[in-house]
C-alpha cells in the first residue's frame, strides 16, 4: 500500500525522499534534485538479483573479507540517493542497520538493467557518471536482454573502463573485488 504525502513542488532533498518512507511497491531515487520513481522489479529480475547475491555474499565469505551483500539499500552519494540492485559494502558501515550508507563505503555497486527505455537509459548512461563520481571502485551492469550479459566496469581516471563482459551459456572468471565464476544465463534461467 502507497503513503499519502502533501504535494510536493521544487527540487528534492535527501532528506525529503527518505521521510516518504518506504514502499515496497517503488523505488523512490534522487538524481541531483530531481526524484526518480520506478516500478518494483519483475521476476526475471528478482530471480537474477537472487542468484547474484547469493554468489557474491559466498565469495565475500571465501575471501575472509569484512563486508556484506545486500540488496536496495539507500546509497548516498555526493549529488543523489540511488538504490542499486545489489551493493558489497565495508561490514562496519552496515554493522549498526543504518537506513542509508555512505557511498566511500561501497566496494561494488550491481545495475541489473530494466527492461524499460527509460530503465534503460538510467541503468546504463546515467547512474555510472553518479557512482564514479562517488568514487565507487566496481560497477556490474547484468543485461537481461536480448541474452543476459555481465558487464564488469572498473573505476580509472574518473570514469568506468569495461574489462570483462560475461556471457549466457558461458561460466566466466570475475577477479575483482571478489573472485567468482559464473554464468549470466543461468542467473535467469527458471528453475524446473
């Protein structure tokens, strides 16, 4: 069920978007000052944010590395508040279950991109520009069509540099900031 909340007119503030309170039904994101809403994700999707996780929050684990996998938490950045699919973050900046997290703690942010043009568009040109700015080390974006595909992105010089995109059908070898093997198509592929 939605919030009922006054009429609101001009820019949004941080602190305006986290008093609508929560809403399982949308995802409510500040992009600069202006407040971005969507949908809440299909099943294909929430089936690959599943399975992501679960690999990541193991490879974390066989790292011995002080840090949780979680999924849609508020990430604050320098000129916004994004809700990635999936953030590894530092395990001290989680530790006391705080509503929102730094973004100098994120050691990887996961875009699973929407099937919509304007998910589209936000997942793949206008979200990276707001993470490397942050200073956001590691950016995954899983494509989900027209076949899944991992694209690994490292941080240089300010901006993401692809090294690596994962393929369906082929179980691939991601080094940083964990290592994992896996395959994009079966992060999808319905269970039998």
């Amino acid at each position: 069920m939605g919030v009922a909340h006054d009429p609101h007119y001009g820019p949004w503030t941080i602190e305006e978007v986290l008093a609508l309170g929560e809403d399982r039904g949308e995802r409510r994101e500040l992009m600069g000052e202006a407040l971005l809403m969507s949908p809440a994700p299909g099943f294909l999707h929430q089936r690959a944010s599943s399975r992501l996780w679960n690999l990541l929050d193991s490879a974390v684990q066989a790292a011995g590395a002080s840090a949780e996998v979680l999924e849609a938490v508020n990430v604050v950045l320098p000129d916004g508040l994004f809700i990635p699919d999936i953030v590894v973050v530092d395990a001290a900046a989680a530790a006391e279950n705080p509503v929102t997290c730094d973004a100098d703690a994120v050691l990887l942010v996961v875009e699973i991109v929407s099937p919509s043009s304007s998910g589209r568009r936000t997942d793949r040109l206008l979200k990276p520009p707001y993470y490397a700015e942050a200073g956001i080390e590691h950016l995954w974006r899983l494509e989900l069509e027209p076949v899944p595909a991992l694209v690994v992105s490292e941080l240089r010089d300010g901006h993401y540099v692809e090294r690596l995109v994962a393929e369906a059908g082929r179980e691939t070898a991601v080094e940083a900031p964990f290592p994992l093997k896996l395959d994009p198509g079966a992060l999808v592929a319905p269970r039998r």
